[in-house]
C-alpha cells in the first residue's frame, strides 16, 4: 500500500520494521479458530522438535483455548487427521519429503509432499520416535481443514525448496518445484497458504496471524527473517495461485510461500479489529460524556460544583457533554472529580464526575484500504480506465475522500458509514501522467476525529516496452504437446520496461484465436510458457503465431511482437520397459528390454539404438511408413552384428517425420547389472552424499557398495533395500585426495551368481 501517513501504524512501522499489532483478542470460544500442532516422528530431532511445538502451542494460546497437540509418538494418521479436521492454523514439525529429490519417482507422489507419521513399521505393536511413515500428497488431499486455512512448515527438508543436510543445493528450477509440489495437495485439500521455512518457527508467525491486518504477502515479507530476496511465480500445480521465494544466498532456499497472496490475516483468524465507537469504562480527558440523568446541573464555578451549590442550568440525557479539563484542586465531598465542560449551544461550565456518563472519544481510525493496483490509465481505451478506492474505518463516520494534485482538490465524494469508497474517472486527457494524493477525512457522530489520512495513486498512460528473447532467430521451434510428459510446452522469455505482465494470443494459421496466457513480469522479466492447449484440449499439428504485448499494472499494452511455433505431436510415449537389464551374463534373468512408441497419425520413421556416444547398434527401422498405433520392439542387448554391447548407457531413438515438420524422442537403458547414481554427481570429500542402487535381476540379498577414493584404502557400506529393485545408501566421503573416485556395487543374484557394476565420478 503507498501510504503517506497511517495514523495507526507508522510510528510503529517506524519502530519495528514491520505492521504493528493491534491489542491481543481475548481468548475465543471453543468455536473460534483451532490451531492444530504436529510434531512427527523425527528420529533424533523428534525431542527438539517436541519443544518448538510446545513454543508455538504456548504462544496460539494466548490468543485462543482451540489449541490441539499431536506429538510423536502419537501422531498417527488417524489423530492428525482429526486435528487438522476444521484448524484455521496447522503447524508441522517433522521429516520433509518432497520432489524432486534423489529418491525414486512416484508419479503420484504417494510419499512425498505431506507428513512423515508415526507409524508401527517392525510391527512389533509399538511406536518410537523412530519409525515413520510418509503421507503423500493422496493422502493430504484428505484433510478438512477450516476456510482459508494457513499450513506452516517449520524445519523441514524441501518444502521450502531447500535439499536435505549434507546435500548439493538445489539449482532455482529445482527448488521452484519443489516449493510449488509440496503446497499443491494442501491447497486442493482447501488450505488457502502455505508457508515454509526450513530454519525458524518464529512466534511471529502466530502472533502476527491473531494481531495484524495483512494481507498473506505483507505477512510473509513483514517476517523477522525477511531476506527481501523475493522471487515470484504463477504456480504450475495450482493454477490461479502464486508462490515466492526468498532466500538466503543465490541458492540457500529456506523461505517461501504458496497460495492467495490477497488472503488476510483476519480471514484466517476471524480476529477482530476493536470498533472505537464503544464507550469507555472511566473518563477520558478532554473527551466526551452525556448527563447521566435528566436536570444534570450545571455549575458556574469548580467550587460551586464540589459544593453542590448554585447550579446555573441543567442539562437532559439527550446532551452531548465535552469534558475540556479536569479541576486539579476540587473535588466532590466523596471525592469524585470535577470537570470543566461545555455542551454547544446549551451551556458551558463545570459539572461532576457523577452526574456524567463517560461517552465515546475516540477518534475513527482506518483498518485497512484497498487501492487495487494503485496505477491506472484513463486514456479511453476500456482498459483500467478508472480507479476505485475503499476504505474501511473503526466505526460509522461521515467522511470525505479527496483527490489531490498538489494542493488543489481535483476530485471528491461524501458519505457515511464504516467504508468510504469512490471511483475517480477522470476524462481522457484531463489529467496528466504522475502521482497523486488521496486523502480520506472522517469524524465519527461524537465529533470525535478529524481522522486524516492519505496514500498515493499514479496515472500512467504510456505504454511499456517489450523485447523478446531469439526474436530474430532462423529456426522456427516445435514442441509436441501430447500428454506423454515429453516436450510438452514451448516457452521464452521476454523483458519489459515497467512491472505487470506478458500477455499471449495464439492464432492459427487461418488467424483464428485458439489460446491465450499470460505470465507475471518479476523483476522485468517473465517466461511465456504455452501447453499447446485450446478450448477443446490439444490443438492439432500444424504452424501457430504468439502475439506477444507487455502489459503494465496501469493496463497499458505495447504493440505485439510475433513469435512462429510448429506443433508437432504425432511421436510420443516413447519407453522402456526396464531403466536397466543384463543381457550380457547370458543367464534368463533380464536378458530383455521392450522399448515402445506411439503415432497418433502415420509418419515416416527411423528407429534406432545409440550408445553414449550417439553410434547407432542396432536398427530396427529406416524411414519405414508407419500408422498410427503404438508400436513395440525388443532388445536383447546385441548389436546388428548379433554381438553383445558393452555393458553401458544406451538409448533408444526414434526419429518421425510427416514430410513437413519432424520429430525425435529418445528413453535411455543401462546395460548393465545394476545402475548406479549418485545424490551429486561432483561430490566434495567429506560430504554425505546418498548412493542409489538399482539392480537388473532379483537378487538373493541387500548388495553392497565399495567406495575407492584417490590414495587410500577401499571401504565399503550396506545398502538399504527401498524397492523390489532399488537400495540406497547414506555415505561421508573420507578425506582422500582429489582425482577420480570409483563406486562398485556387488552382489549376488537369485540364482547364486555374482554380480558387478562400477561408476566413476570427480571427486573435489
């Protein structure tokens, strides 16, 4: 909000660098906002987590008695899902297990982005702090939670788009999404925010949800550990949502926040900011007061007052008394004060403390102010034309609000009642480019006020400028938005000149509209993403054109810029049965891989196996005529001389042309007896980083993994067991030399032979 005085906050913003409390509600029903705390099962941080959750407890009650605690080891599904059942305010302390991550890839995230709970994994009948279980986003979308529920995230790993200790940072697309995954089941669950931080559980982030009027924005960048890093993006998974980042450094991510920006604090608390037309309990000096009975009398001097003497008029109930001053000397015989008053037009002089009622005496205040956007552009386009602005006061009031242009009242509009509101529409070319005052003056029916107060509004008719990333390239790009996860959408940045957006209209090539999108400028840049969707799903192959405008906050538009997409779709759900086989041991234990695609219309193709180095080994068609129909080849891991491959990566190719526009897509295998990764491919020695093992064949137990570092002994490690195929490993690289590191991972399979793979990385 672009304030220029705020009666109410500012000598406090002043002071604490963040919007100023209001007095704590007093405690609410047990209908009023529930706010349910979960600690879950956390291994060795379960203890210091118990105590943060009895911290945000302690800190919620001050405010209401609906406070429930779910801890480990108690915290099963069942019992959280009852706590969250109707909470205004969810707090969770526990592991954190979202995507992207180094762990195996569900496509339903039925472990990831939700709670880790307790959960009796040795089935020995008992629960520890050592035994967990995670519930994913299936299980989230469950939860009941209240209207316009707020999710706090505290201490977790990837919520906050940050990666587990130990681990390689995350680069900005990878934290981007997994800020944005793990809000997505809360807020289709009915959550309306969700905030993570990964290194504070801040009281102010309760406080502020019971004391303050912000919107969710203000209250996240208004936080104690504000980095002002903020970075802003639509949300992919939550159409129509936001959610932000601000970290650290270029790649510490422990803050950031999903959901309706706009939602306020109020909203989710229901607190209420007190009205200030009630009456006070004792007398407010100078202030105002009513007779507390018909003929109150009314007396010429302070003395005649105490005395009870020569009273020279009376007042009914009806009259509005202002107390101007309190006698420092005389009192009434029991001691009560005597005031200097006056009534307007009845009568001045003094009376005493009790013959008056003390009455209202505060002066209105103002709660909050919607100002839209704050810019506007009044050029007769029809867009943002005017500008409308409302103000919500303490209490019923006549009020003004004025336009100013410097000191001169350009525009006005009177009423009464607790929102002043009024729409300025200024002829186009009446008022000239800049900012202006708006001022918003109120006196309640007590005469008490004036309030005055006032922010700024800005006009802006000048259209922004836009520049678009490879405008002039020579290629016409294409994608081949299917379905299938692959290519999907075609994107590119643009920059403008002023804040607002990038907006996009595609037509066919018969000019007709099939789309529109648009993308949020952040710091003057913005990437236009569009998913090769119309009114009726995909749209068909073939060449489309993007006009492209910047758009500012005022609804200026720039002229169009054009960008040519081709959308070629017809390849698609290329795949492989297996990421990894062993043909090369000769035994009948995945000796075979069944590599698949899909045509949805008929296409020349070419299809081919590749090895790391893009030679082709093996062909199983040559600009053959295809239809549509999903198509299957198997591989039994030998070249077209009937040999053996080495034992390596290798992809399957398949290349799709219709004559005009062409296609490739590739899905990789290894040829190997297990497939090795590593959590950062540039491990540092003393790191932690996670091994994953992911074998070809059953084997007869857990495989282990030897680690040979430059300069010293081997050493090797356990594996444990995730999949029916994969088994992982948690390992602190020892201080060696830098060089090449080897990792091998050996077993035995089900049939009682050993088995072997090897990986080599850079070790810093």
């Amino acid at each position: 909000m672009r304030k220029l005085a705020f009666t109410l906050l500012a000598a406090l913003v002043a002071g604490l660098g963040t919007l100023a409390p209001i007095a704590a509600p007093a405690a609410q029903a047990a209908g009023g906002p529930k706010v349910a705390i979960i600690v879950g099962a956390t291994h060795g941080a379960t203890a210091k987590y118990r105590d943060y959750g009895n911290e945000i407890a302690a800190a919620a009650l001050k405010y209401t008695p609906n406070v429930v605690k779910v801890f480990s080891p108690h915290a099963t599904w069942s019992k959280v899902k009852a706590a969250v059942n109707g909470a205004s305010i969810i707090v969770y302390l526990g592991h954190g297990n979202g995507w992207p991550s180094p762990y195996t890839y569900d496509p339903n995230y039925t472990t990831k982005d939700g709670f880790g709970l307790n959960y009796d994994v040795n089935g020995d009948g008992k629960l520890s702090d050592y035994e967990n279980r995670y519930y994913g986003e299936p299980s989230i979308r469950t939860l009941t939670p209240a209207k316009n529920a707020v999710v706090l995230l505290f201490h977790l790993c990837y919520a906050s788009g940050n990666s587990e200790p130990g681990d390689a940072a995350p680069s900005l697309t990878t934290a981007k999404k997994r800020v944005d995954n793990y809000a997505a089941a809360f807020i289709k669950a009915g959550a309306r925010a969700v905030i993570a931080n990964g290194h504070s559980h801040n009281p102010y982030y309760i406080d502020a949800l019971f004391t303050t009027r912000q919107t969710m924005d203000e209250y996240w960048r208004n936080a104690p550990d504000f980095h002002d890093n903020v970075k802003t993006y639509d949300s992919t998974r939550n159409p129509g949502y936001t959610y932000q980042l601000d970290p650290e450094s270029s790649s510490s991510y422990y803050r950031s926040i999903a959901g309706k920006m706009t939602l306020t604090t109020t909203q989710v608390t229901g607190a209420a900011f007190a009205s200030t037309s009630g009456d006070p309990a004792t007398f407010v000096v100078p202030g105002n007061a009513s007779p507390a009975w018909d003929g109150a009398p009314v007396y010429g001097s302070a003395q005649d007052a105490a005395q009870g003497t020569n009273p020279v008029t009376s007042l009914p109930m009806t009259a509005k008394v202002r107390i101007d001053s309190q006698d420092p000397w005389w009192k009434t015989p029991d001691g009560g004060p005597i005031f200097e008053m006056h009534a307007d037009g009845v009568a001045d002089g003094w009376m005493t403390g009790a013959s008056l009622q003390p009455r209202d005496s505060a002066a209105p205040r103002v709660w909050g102010t919607d100002e839209g956007p704050g810019v506007f552009s009044p050029n007769g386009d029809g867009r943002q034309d005017d500008w409308t602005l409302s103000v919500e006061l303490s209490e019923p009031s006549e009020w003004t609000l004025r336009i100013l242009d410097g000191g001169d009242t350009i525009a006005h509009e009177s009423g009464s009642g607790d929102v002043a509101t009024m729409t300025w529409a200024p002829a186009s070319g009446s008022v000239h480019d800049g900012t202006y005052t708006w001022q918003v003056e109120a006196t309640d029916g007590w005469g008490n006020g004036p309030l005055l107060e006032a922010g700024s509004v800005r006009v802006d008719t000048t259209a922004p400028d836009l520049a678009l990333a490879d405008a002039d390239a020579d290629a016409v790009p294409s994608f081949a938005p299917n379905g299938d996860g692959y290519s999907e959408t075609f994107s590119f940045a643009g920059t403008s000149s002023e804040a607002g957006s990038l907006v996009a209209t595609v037509l066919d090539d018969h000019d007709n509209e099939v789309d529109a999108f648009s993308a949020a400028l952040s710091g003057g840049s913005a990437t236009l993403r569009w998913d090769g969707r119309g009114a009726d799903g995909f749209v068909p192959d073939g060449r489309y054109t993007l006009h492209v405008r910047a758009r500012d906050r005022a609804g200026n538009l720039s002229d169009p810029q054009v960008r040519t997409v081709d959308v070629y779709a017809a390849l698609g759900f290329v795949t492989s049965t297996r990421s990894v086989f062993f043909p090369q041991d000769g035994d009948t234990l995945g000796r075979t891989t069944s590599f698949s695609m899909r045509l949805a219309s008929p296409a020349t193709v070419t299809w081919t196996v590749v090895d790391a180095g893009g030679a082709v080994v093996r062909t199983f068609a040559t600009d053959t005529a295809m239809d549509a129909g999903t198509w299957t080849r198997s591989w039994d891991g030998r070249n077209d001389a009937g040999a053996f491959v080495p034992r390596g990566t290798y992809r399957s190719e398949v290349r799709a042309s219709d004559g005009t526009n062409s296609a490739v897509q590739r899905v990789a295998v290894v040829a190997d007896a297990f497939r090795i990764a590593l959590s950062d491919s540039t491990p540092a020695r003393g790191q932690r980083i996670t091994i994953t093992v992911v074998t070809a064949e059953p084997l007869s137990k857990n495989p282990r993994v030897t680690i040979f570092q430059p300069g010293i002994g081997s050493w090797s490690v356990s594996t444990t067991k995730s999949t029916t195929t994969t088994y992982k490993a948690r390992v602190t690289l020892r201080s060696s030399k830098t060089g090449t590191m080897r990792i091998r991972a050996s077993g035995y399979d089900s049939s009682g032979r050993a088995q072997g793979s090897s990986v080599y990385v850079r070790l810093h």
